[in-house]
C-alpha cells in the first residue's frame, strides 16, 4: 500500500481527546515535506501515521535514514475523527530512542 500524499492541515480531523499507542513494524516509510509518514503494521491493521516535518525530526535526532521498513516502532498520538487507520504521532520510539515530534 503506498503512502498517501496528503495537503497539509490542520489538527483538528484529530480526537485530542484520546491517546492512542501502537507498536508495530514500519512496512512504508516517507521522509518528506510537509510531514513524514509511515504506514505501520499493528495487531493486524494498517495504520498511516503522520509524523513532523523532516526539519524537526532532524533536529530532534531522527535524521532521514534512522527509521526504515522492517523496523519495530511504537507510536503514541491521536486517531483521526473520520480516517479509521489514520493516526497523528505525539512520540515515536525508535532504535531504543524516544522522540517528542510536537
């Protein structure tokens, strides 16, 4: 499945209410502007999750290269109201590394 390529918007498609944590492996992943991507394989569902800009994960120690399909991620963010597999990433921990995105 490829990623899809999204306009930028805002965050309120996403239920800020509700904190959600998956951990699963990175089948897909985009370092890109306006946001990186990545499609995650959890307990048997596809999850598009939307990361930080690649300007900020740099910054934050995940520079382009540091994630790659294959890998075990978890992720702790907010589902969309409407896109039932679409997730907004708060955090990521990768490598052993935990990273603040927002």
């Amino acid at each position: 499945m490829a990623l899809p390529a999204l306009a930028h918007h805002g965050w309120g498609g996403y239920d800020s209410e509700k904190t959600l944590t998956l951990t699963g492996t990175v089948e897909q992943f985009a370092f890109s502007n306006p946001h990186a991507m990545l499609n995650l394989q959890s307990d048997g569902k596809l999850w598009h999750v939307v990361l930080a800009p690649p300007g900020r994960m740099t910054a934050r120690g995940l520079p382009d290269g540091t994630i790659k399909p294959g890998q075990t991620v978890t992720v702790v963010g907010y589902a969309h109201k409407s896109e039932p597999a679409e997730l907004r990433a708060e955090r990521i921990t990768a490598g052993g590394q935990t990273v603040e995105l927002r």
